[in-house]
C-alpha cells in the first residue's frame, strides 16, 4: 500500500501498489481512505498492542532498567569518592 492523492490534492488514500501504476486490470483492490484505515489501526494498536498487560511488562522492563542505571550510577560515585579520598590524604 501507498499513499496516494485525489487529484484536487484535498482527499488522500492508501492504494495498491500495483493499482495505482498499473491500473484496475492489474489489482482489483479498492482505494481506501487514508483517514478510515489509519483510525482502523490506531484502534488495532490499542486492542492488541496497548493492553493491560503489555504495558505492565513495559512498565517492569523500563523499572529495572532504572534500577540497574542507578545502581551503576552509585558504583561509580563509590569509585570516585575512593578516589578523592585518596588524592586528599596524598
């Protein structure tokens, strides 16, 4: 599918491929508005994809990859604080 335009430039479809540069004999798929489809998928998307548990499993993903940012963050300041203390006492 492809985006496609009406002639006026005012109304815009998803079209074959096929159809659009080679014409009705060679794809008997109707053009279909862009507005139409692209609502169809965003409710594909919520149904299918935006779920309850996908986004928990999101949600836990992205927690523990703050977690596990933080911990090194703090790794490194120990590091560094170890390292500050010794150039103190030198």
């Amino acid at each position: 599918m492809i985006g496609s335009s009406a002639k006026s430039g005012q109304h815009f479809y998803y079209a074959c491929h096929n159809y659009i540069k080679r014409g009705k004999d060679i794809c008997s798929a109707r053009l279909i508005k862009k507005k139409e489809i692209e609502l169809l998928i965003i409710e594909h998307i919520k149904t299918h994809i935006l779920t309850e548990e996908n986004l928990t499993e999101l949600f836990n993903i992205v927690l523990n990859e703050i977690n596990q940012h933080k911990r090194d963050s703090e790794d490194q300041v120990k590091i560094i604080d170890k390292q500050l203390e010794f150039y103190k006492k030198n």
